[in-house]
C-alpha cells in the first residue's frame, strides 16, 4: 500500500511584488508505507509548501493527495480532511514549544486534546521521553534546555500520538553540525523502532543522502528526479541536481574539428571525446573535485592559483577561461601557487548549455 499519494497537485500564491507564484507545480509522487523520503532543494523551492499540504495547514489550487486508501485533500471535489484528523505528526523548524509548558505537558498536549485518561497519557508521554532521551526531565522548562533537547521535545510530542507518518521539515537546521549528526541518527532508530513513514524536508544534501530511502530534489516547484540518494548522486539528472548534491564544477565547452574546448580556448583543449547528443556544439561538463587529477605534462592546461591544506586532502583552485575550478586531491604532488599544471577529468557528466524553465523561473524572481 502506498501511504502518502500526490496527484497533479499544484499551489499558486498571489503575492505583492512578483504577482502569481506558482509555489508547487504539477507534483506527482508516491511515498511508500516505511520509507523515509526526503525533499530536498534550495530555499524557497515549495518544500514546506508541499508538506503543509499534505499535512492539511494549506489548501491546494489543484490535484489530489490521499493516505493510504483515504483521499485527504481534493481540490475538485473541495474535499478536505481537518490536519487533526489525517494522523499525523509533524516537527517544523523552529523551536515550536510551548515555553510555559513543562517537558511533560508539551508532549503530553495533543493526547489531552484528544481527552485521553490520565493513565494512558503518562504511560504514553513517558515512553515518548524514553524513545527521545528525555527521561528524568520531565518537570523541566524548555527555557532551561538546549536547543537539541528542544527539539527532541518537539520529536516526542510528533511520535506521541503513534502516527503513522511523520512530517519532518528541517527540524535539525537551527542545531550545531556535531549535535545534527547524532540527532539524524536518533530519527532513523526512531523510525526503525516504530516504522514510520517519513517524511523528511531539508536543503542540506548530506542529511538527506544519510536519511533517505528515497528522496527527491527539486526546483522553482518542481520535481526535478526522485530516485535513492546513491542512483542520484551516481546519475543526476540534470545540471541542477548535480550541483545541488556534492561539490561541483561546471566547465562550458565547444567543440570543432575534432577537438573539445573550453569556449573560445581552441588551442588548449581537452583530452576527451566529444560527446553526442549536442546538436549545438556547445555543452556544460560537470565534474567533481576529486575526479580531477593534476598532472605535470599533457591534459587541460593551467596553473595553481590557489592551494589550501584540508587535513585529509590537499584543494587546489585553477581558472579555465572565466571559470575557477577546485580541484581536491588526497595525495600531495607538490603542486604549489603559480606552477604549469594539466587537467585530467576521470568521470564526466555531460548536461545541456541551454537555459531551461526553471532558470527563467529562478531569474524572474530574482529580479524583484
Ligand atoms: P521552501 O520551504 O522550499 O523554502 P516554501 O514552500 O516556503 O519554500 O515557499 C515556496 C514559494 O512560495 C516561495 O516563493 C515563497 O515565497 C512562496 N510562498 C510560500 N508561502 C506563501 C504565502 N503564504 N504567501 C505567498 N507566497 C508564499
Ligand atoms: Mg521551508
């Protein structure tokens, strides 16, 4: 059974310097029952737009969105279930607790709404602490907690009730890098303990590659791919998404008589075939820091312009034209500032030079 189901579900908002924004475009997806699915994108793309739909707190402009067999939301029947009642739970980005609330009171709020007895909502409130390591403050205010503790308040009120899918939307961006990894690893035990069906939003690449079963990446509203975090990063499908997971370089090049090359660099090209499929002579390579190598005779010449020492690798920055490339390497060939060099590219991804909608999209918003 498939648990969270959009249909061709779009929101449009009218706003007052850009006019029409379409928030979210024709989304359709299926999100099975167990998974952990991640959205992710840039600031401003539809992700918690899309999760207030699901989670009932925003109308649709159009579409469908079912759970499990049950339809929740649909626009053409103006068919919409109350949030309370979708069996859900939800953990935002913002501290969202109660201050004048103890540990205790917090977690135990939704289960009062729905006028539990009293022996149910300590038994339930309690296990909800243990499973969030909250256990033994109870009494305490969440003034006098940390931001992490917070928001594993937030987390055991959102499993508390037991739903079956929890909404996540970057419940872990206002904590520090160590506290966010020990913190993605708690969810995942949460989820493997209860089997929920998450829903995780994020912008950050890494928590949603360590999360996922699945994700999707997306732009201007739109879906870009869905696929596992490594069929993705091993295959993206667009330049977008290339840059959007891992560091990336992009090096527009041309080709004539046999020989690619940086635009308008002719007499240094590049030691690689020309690809197919560009009709128009021109395409974008994108490349990874490490799957670029250094060498001294031969290749894509330049020199260093920069080197940085990183601990576990050496970076090196190289302009090509009007691009500056970074270049990581974990062997030191004693490269340093101002030396020849050559560049060797080990793995290539071939995209597109033309702009597409999205980037017109991304531009006209831009300009207000
Ligand atoms: P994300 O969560 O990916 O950062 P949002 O879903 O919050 O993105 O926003 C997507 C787009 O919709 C943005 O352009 C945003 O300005 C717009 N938007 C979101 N909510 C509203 C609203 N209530 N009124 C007008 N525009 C909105
Ligand atoms: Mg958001």
């Amino acid at each position: 059974m498939s648990q969270v189901e959009l249909k061709s579900v779009t929101k449009r908002f009218k706003t007052k310097t850009l006019g029409l924004v379409t928030a979210v475009q024709n989304f359709n997806l299926t999100i099975r029952e167990g998974e952990c699915f991640s959205f992710l994108g840039p600031s401003g793309c539809g992700k918690t737009t899309t999760l207030r739909m699901i989670a009932g707190f925003e109308d649709l402009s159009d579409g469908e969105i079912w759970l499990g067999e049950t339809p929740v939301s649909v626009k053409a029947k103006n068919l919409y279930v109350l949030p309370e009642n979708r069996g859900l739970g939800m953990v935002f980005q913002a501290f969202a607790v109660w201050p004048h609330l103890s540990v205790f009171e917090n977690v135990a709020f939704p289960l009062q709404v729905r006028s539990e007895s009293r022996s149910e909502i300590e038994k339930k409130v309690k296990e909800a602490l243990r499973q969030t390591n909250l256990s033994g403050l109870e009494w305490v205010y969440p003034s006098d907690l940390s931001g992490g503790q917070q928001q594993r308040i937030a987390l055991a009120r959102a499993i508390v009730t037991s739903p079956r899918v929890l909404l996540l939307d970057e419940p872990l961006s206002n904590l520090d890098p160590k506290l966010r990894e020990i913190m993605r690893f708690e969810i995942k035990e949460l989820q493997r303990k209860y089997n929920f069906t998450i829903i995780y939003v994020t912008h950050d690449q890494a928590e949603a590659m360590a999360l996922s079963d699945r994700m999707l990446v997306m732009d201007m509203g739109v879906i870009m791919q869905v696929d596992t975090p490594q069929n993705m990063y091993n295959n993206p499908i667009n330049q977008f998404v290339f840059g959007f997971l891992g560091l990336s370089n992009f090096l527009t090049v041309e080709w004539a008589d046999g020989k690619v090359y940086p635009v308008g660099k002719k007499d240094n090209p590049l030691d690689c075939a020309i690809p197919a499929g560009f009709p128009e002579r021109r395409a974008v390579m994108a490349l990874r820091p490490n799957e670029i190598e250094l060498v001294t005779e031969g290749g894509l010449r330049t020199a260093i312009k920069q080197r940085i020492f990183l601990g576990d690798f050496i970076e090196y920055r190289v302009q090509v034209g009007e691009t500056e490339l970074r270049i990581q390497s974990i062997r030191d060939q004693g490269f340093r500032v101002g030396d020849n060099c050559g560049l060797k590219f080990s793995r290539i991804k071939w995209y597109s030079a033309k702009k597409d909608k999205s980037d017109e999209e991304r531009e006209r918003r831009k300009i207000i």
